[in-house]
C-alpha cells in the first residue's frame, strides 16, 4: 500500500518528494506503475528489514542498516521533514525516540490520532505509547495535543479534556486529579474544560482529549471493534428480506454517506507527538487511502510548524509547574 498510498498524496499535495527505504527489487516495479510518483521519488535500497514480529530490542539492535532506521534518521539530518511507517508500533517508537529525541522536559512521546466523532473529529492520546502515566506527563499530553488540533483541525484554542471515570473532582486516579488542578490553574494555549467520560468521545464534546495510554488503547480497540460489529448488524437487516434488501437499495445513497464517515482510512495516522521530528505510524492493515491520509497527517503538522510552538508552550507549561513545586503545591 505504501507505493500507491504515495502516489494518491502527491495528487493532492504536488510539491512533495519522496525518499523510499527498502528492498529495490521489490519496490522499483512499484514505482514504474506511477510515473509520477517514480519521477519525485529517491528509492535508497537496504537490505535489512524490521519484520513485525520483532521485538523493538531485537530492531534495535540491528542498528543503522534497516530500512526503518534509515527512514528515521533521514529526518535526523534533514533528508526529509517526516516519516512514515506502516512497520512495527513498537520498534518504529524505540528508534524514532533513539535516532531524534525528546523534546526539552518530555519523558515519553505519546501516540496521538485523529477520533471520529458527530461532530469533527477529534484528537485523542495517548492510545498506547505509554502504560502508567504521571500527572506532568498528562499535562505534557495536553499541550501536545492542543498543538495538534491547531495544525490539523485548523482550531487556533483547542478545548482540551482528561479522561476520566466521571466528570466529579472528586473521582479518578490521584495522577489524573492532579493533572486536572494544574490544568485548571495554567494560562496556556488551550480551553481546558476538565473531565468527560469514555461516552463523551465521540460526541465531539472536545478538541482533544488526553488519556493513560493503557486506557487509551483499550478505548481506541473496543471503538473500532464496536463499529465492526454495529456494521455487521446493519448489514444483516438490510440483507434479511427482499423487502429489506429494496430498502437498502433505496437508501443506498444514505448508506454510502454513513460509510464514508466511518470509513477508518480517513482518520489513519498516529503521530508521536513529543520527539524533535515528526514520525507517522500507519496501520499496518490498511491500504493506498489510508497509507494516503497518513501521509496527509505528516504533511499538515509540517506546515503548521508545530515543532516551534511546542517548544514554547512546553517551556511555559513546566515554568508553571515548576514554580508550583517550589510552592509546595505538590505532593
């Protein structure tokens, strides 16, 4: 899917350029079926490969020779603005936070994405760079995903919200209730609105929506699992009759418009957020679209130049916090 996937997102961006890693046997025949593709394209052969069963120790390990380090490092030294990989979550997160580090003050990256929901889409993370998450790495969170929102939903003050197991300042785990007061308290580029609950997802209550990366994971699953399976009911009624199987011809038009708005291809691409360069996961089971709306990712967060806005909004989200330790405003 990567080759097509390409060719799609140099239709609706002509001024980008490709650099290809992988084996040039395999891929050259690719190329020579988009013309156009191939004429914007430098394809670097490597021999080596990350399988996806490795583990990110054992990729790792492997060192500069893959063709994910490669395509990692190539952001390093400005080869390229961004990467993206259909390969392996994990050894795509332990190179990408080897080869370009994080940021100033950030710990841990965080897997961020696009959410589909009644109204626009949201952004949600993290969905499972991170099990165990701190108060401060929440907030980081929070202002990773504000940045975000601005570059892709085009919001210039995201609402921003934590996840939680219900809207009461009283409730949920100490991490996140501290979260939650320096949140409130921090004058920052967003509107924090404080908690929504797992059911408030997807009705687009806000911008963006930050969450432990355990719990984020399991969300992010169990709603593509539940639109598989609401799927599956709708095709079974419309299918159960002739006189339901006219229906569905009558509303065929409806049907297709509700399919395309849930349509998971559309909202591919996770960006690891918090590293000093920009790296895309793709699903690895998806195909040309989705590789495309992956691709389609990377191209808006660079054109927002949301790596200098986070390195100021970093600095003054930990200044605040900071100066609320030195306060003895933690414990």
């Amino acid at each position: 899917m990567v080759v097509p996937g390409a060719a799609l997102a140099l239709e609706r961006h002509p001024n980008l350029k490709f650099v290809m890693f992988g084996r040039r046997e395999r891929v050259e025949p690719l190329l020579a079926q988009h013309p156009d593709l191939a004429a914007r394209t430098e394809l670097v052969h490597t021999d080596t490969v990350v399988e996806m069963e490795d583990k990110p120790s054992q990729a790792v390990r492997r060192g500069k020779t893959s063709s994910m380090w490669r395509a990692v490092d190539a952001v390093k030294n400005g080869q390229a603005e961004f990467v993206v990989s259909a390969g392996n979550t994990g050894a795509l997160m332990a190179m990408a936070k080897l080869v370009l580090r994080t940021m100033p003050g950030i710990e841990r990256p965080a897997i961020a994405a696009q959410w589909p929901t009644v109204k626009r889409p949201s952004i949600v993370l993290d969905l499972g760079a991170n099990v165990g998450t701190s108060a401060r790495e929440l907030c980081d969170f929070a202002v990773l995903g504000a940045a975000m929102a601005r570059a892709i939903l085009q919001v210039e003050r995201p609402t921003v919200a934590l996840l939680n197991i219900g809207v009461e300042e009283i409730k949920g785990v100490e991490e996140v209730k501290q979260a939650h007061a320096w949140l409130k308290d921090a004058d920052l580029p967003m509107d924090y609105r404080g908690f929504i609950e797992g059911d408030q997802i997807g009705q687009g209550t806000v911008d963006v929506v930050v969450v432990e990366g355990f719990a984020g994971n399991i969300a992010l699953k169990t709603a593509e699992g539940t639109a598989k399976q609401v799927a599956t009911y709708i095709r079974e009624a419309l299918t159960s009759s002739i006189f339901t199987k006219l229906g569905a011809l009558i509303s065929q038009g409806g049907l297709r418009r509700l399919k395309d708005r849930m349509d998971p291809r559309r909202f591919n691409g996770g960006v690891f957020l918090g590293l000093n360069g920009i790296a895309i996961k793709s699903h690895g089971g998806t195909d040309a679209v989705g590789f495309a709306s992956a691709i389609d990712v990377g191209y808006d967060i660079v054109e927002s130049d949301i790596l200098r806005r986070l390195s100021a909004d970093l600095a003054a989200l930990h200044g605040k916090l900071d100066d609320t330790a030195l306060a003895g405003g933690t414990k």
